[in-house]
C-alpha cells in the first residue's frame, strides 16, 4: 500500500531538491568567471556543512535523520559538482580531443579531462563509507554512492556515444568536453545502463514498499528509489531527443539555451 509520507513525500522531496539544486548549480557555474571563486567559496561551506550533518544524522534512524542524512549528500555531492563544472577540479587536460587518436589511446586523454573530478568524488565515497560502517543510518554514504556510480556510468556512455548528447547544460570553461563525446548512436552499454539502473529502481520500490509504513525504512527506501528513477531518465534521456535546457532555463542566461 502506498503511503503518503512514507513514499509520496519523500518522492516530492527528493524531485524538488534535484530540480531546485541542478539549477543552482547551473546557475552558479553559467555567470561570470570572476564570480567562481565566490560560488566555489559558498559551495565548499555546503560541502563541509553537508558532512557534518550525515555524521550527525548517522546517529539516529529517526524519520527526520534519514531526511537529514539524504540533504547532507546532495550537499558534499552539489559541492563536487560546482567544483567541476566551473573548471576547479576537473582534470589535468584542458584543452580538445586529439581527432587522431582512437581505442585506448582516445580513453586515456579523455579520462585526464576528468581526473581530478572522478578521483576526488571516490575518495569522498569511500570516506563517507568508511564513517558509516557501522552506524545505524547509513542513508548519506548510500546516496551518495548511488550518485557517483550512475553519474560513472553517464561519462562512459557519453564517451561511447550516445543518440542525444545534449551539452546544453556544458558550460563554456568544459566545452572542449564535446570533443571527447563518441558519435550519435544507440549502444548496447546505454541499453544495459538504462536496464540495470531501472533494476535497481524496481529493487529500492520493493524495499520502500514493504517496510513498515511511515518508518525511517520506508523513508529511507522511497528517497532511494526517487533518486534511481530519475538517474534511469536521466540516461533514457540520452537515447531520446530531450533537451535538458528545457527544464533549466531559468536557470541559465538565454546565450546558452540552444535549439
């Protein structure tokens, strides 16, 4: 049985947050260059803060605390995100695809864009894991886990090749990251990706549906599964001709918005 606090709040909870918090983001790495090192300055205290906060909420399995939890980690991870997009932390090549280069050769100077970013992201990962093993609300480790591997799995579909890569989302400091995207083309990784994020949706649902209702548990499960389901269209998007610039717009100055 559905319940409404249960699974249609954290539901509305967790698509709020997401869209508010994406076009924040979008926001913050779209103005000006001279406004990044205040932007990076903000987006580091949320980081630290959202840290606190998971180990605080770790503590407790209260409804309240698993909401904390789950707030904390889109807080480190929106940290992570804003460090990347605005060209602080995202990797030791800056510059375009060599056109030359193919197979493993094409996947090393694409991942030295990234370096930096991905390695930072699963030292934060594990970090966190490592200061959740054995408290009882473990929510803020596993949301952000969950993050970093369906955000790995959307890089290396993009560098593959996917039918939609939309970049209008791409800000103009990581717009060489074009170059490193493959052709225009439907992939059995993308099938596969979308497969088995969409699993774990389905999985998450059972969990958040047969825990006892208005239980941290129930909670806990509902803002997982929320979270899978929009990672499975976020990567659904990829294999159609969505233009993620729709949703955000108002978020982002109109010289981006590209048709």
């Amino acid at each position: 049985m559905v319940s409404w606090s249960g699974h249609i709040v954290p539901f509305i909870v967790t698509v709020a947050i997401w869209f508010i918090a994406t076009g924040l983001i979008a926001w913050a790495d779209n103005r000006e260059r001279a406004t990044f090192s205040t932007s990076l300055m903000v987006g580091s205290i949320a980081g630290i803060t959202g840290l606190l906060v998971i180990l605080v909420a770790s503590l407790s399995t209260s409804v309240w605390a698993v909401y904390l939890a789950f707030i904390g980690a889109l807080m480190v991870w929106g940290w992570h995100e804003l460090s990347f997009l605005t060209g602080a932390s995202a990797g030791p090549r800056r510059g375009p695809s060599d056109p030359s280069l193919t197979g493993i050769a094409r996947f090393r100077q694409a991942a030295a864009t990234v370096m930096h970013h991905e390695v930072a992201l699963a030292v934060t990962a594990l970090l966190l894991i490592s200061l959740s093993w054995n408290v009882p609300n473990q929510i803020g480790a596993t949301v952000f886990v969950l993050m970093f591997l369906m955000r790995l799995i959307s890089k290396i579909n993009l560098f593959v090749g996917v039918p939609n890569s939309t970049s209008e989302m791409l800000p103009d400091q990581l717009a060489y990251l074009k170059t490193y995207f493959g052709r225009n083309r439907m992939t059995a990784l993308l099938i596969a990706s979308i497969g088995v994020i969409a699993a774990v949706t389905i999985w998450f649902a059972g969990l958040a549906l047969a825990a006892p209702v208005g239980s941290s548990a129930m909670v806990g499960a509902s803002l997982l599964t929320t979270l899978a389901l929009l990672g499975a269209l976020e990567h659904l998007f990829l294999a159609l001709p969505f233009r993620d610039g729709m949703l955000w717009g108002w978020a982002m100055p109109k010289r981006k918005i590209r048709s």
